[in-house]
C-alpha cells in the first residue's frame, strides 16, 4: 500500500465516522485506532481498513509499542508462537501508524518510525497552526534523511505526515509524502 491509497482509506474512514463531528473528543484515539491494548480486535480504522482491502490484510494494536500495524504479508517462516500467543509476526509490516495528539511532541513519533521497518510509515498529528504544520514537515524530512545517510532503506520504503486541521464540516486533513528520502511533497485529499 502507498501513501496515496492509505490516504483514501483514511480520508473515507474520517467521513464514514463523522470525525469532524467529534474533533474535540478527549477519547480521540479510541476513535480512530483503538483503546491502547496489545490486541487485534477493538480498532476502528484497523478493521475498517482490512474490510476494505479483504484477502490477508490484519492488524495489531500496541504491537512492539507502536499505536497500530497493520499487514497482508505471512509470518516470518520461522515464527512459531506458543499456544495462546497473539498470531501476528509478519516478516515486514505493510503499514505501521503512529498517532500523536499533541503535534509538537510528535517529533518522538518520528523518531519511532524512522527506526522501524515497514512498508509505509504513517504519524497522524493535529494542529491549528500552519506555522507548526511546516514545522513538522521540516522536522520530519530531516529525521528520513539523517536515518538514511547512517543506513538507506531505498526508494521502496513510504513515509506519510497527516496533519488535521480543525474542521468545519469535515477533518481538513493536510499529508505529505516521501518516498525514500524523495520528498516532502503534498499529498492530493481531493476525495
């Protein structure tokens, strides 16, 4: 999955969800991934998302600390967990999210997220000022890049910065996209 078929997931999951409607909701998160339990049920865009793309595609929340990652690849061939162990070891995550209220501790997400493996690297973050919206941008450009010059993970390895923005009818969703160390460039939300 890349950044621009995630963005249609999620900007369809937003509208489904009335969001907008609960933009100021203390239990935001829940809303969205889930209530922070290590578990592959009880996560909103989770299954939302696995509906929509059917076939092998799971999820788990709270794995390896990370809010929500979601996969269609197997196993590592040689995970073989203990009976009553979770059953979700894939060799490489598709899609690994992390979600951040507060957008100027959300550098620490980043860091999180450059240091892992995946497919595609999601933080989702909100913000009523566009000085901070370019800030992150900044700072997650920066984080890739460093990452990248002490170990390249190459061109095939996505990177995607949702940032909400207080909404009138609908979330007003700004992304940004890499892929590689190509980037940061806007990501189209014209959905």
């Amino acid at each position: 999955m890349d950044a621009a078929e995630f963005l249609d997931h999620w900007v369809a999951f937003s509208q489904k969800n009335d969001l907008a409607l609960k933009w100021d909701e203390k239990n935001w998160t829940e809303l969205t991934i889930g209530r922070a339990t290590s578990s592959n049920s009880e996560s909103p865009f989770g299954e939302f998302l696995c509906a929509r793309m059917k076939g092998t595609w799971r999820f788990w929340k709270e794995d390896l600390s990370y809010d929500l990652v979601l996969s269609a690849n197997l196993n590592h061939s040689q995970a073989r967990p203990p009976d009553g162990w979770k059953e979700f070891y894939p060799a490489v995550p598709d899609v690994v999210i992390e979600q951040e209220l507060a957008a100027l501790t959300a550098w620490i997400e980043m860091g999180k997220l450059v240091r892992t493996r995946a497919k595609l690297k999601v933080l989702i973050t909100f913000t009523e000022s566009e000085e901070v919206v370019n800030m992150l941008i900044d700072q997650f450009d920066h984080l890739i890049k460093d990452a990248d010059n002490i170990m390249s993970e190459g061109s095939s390895t996505g990177y995607l910065l949702l940032v909400g923005q207080k909404p009138d009818e609908k979330v007003g969703w700004r992304a940004s996209a890499w892929k590689g160390t190509e980037g940061p460039r806007a990501a189209s939300l014209d959905r």
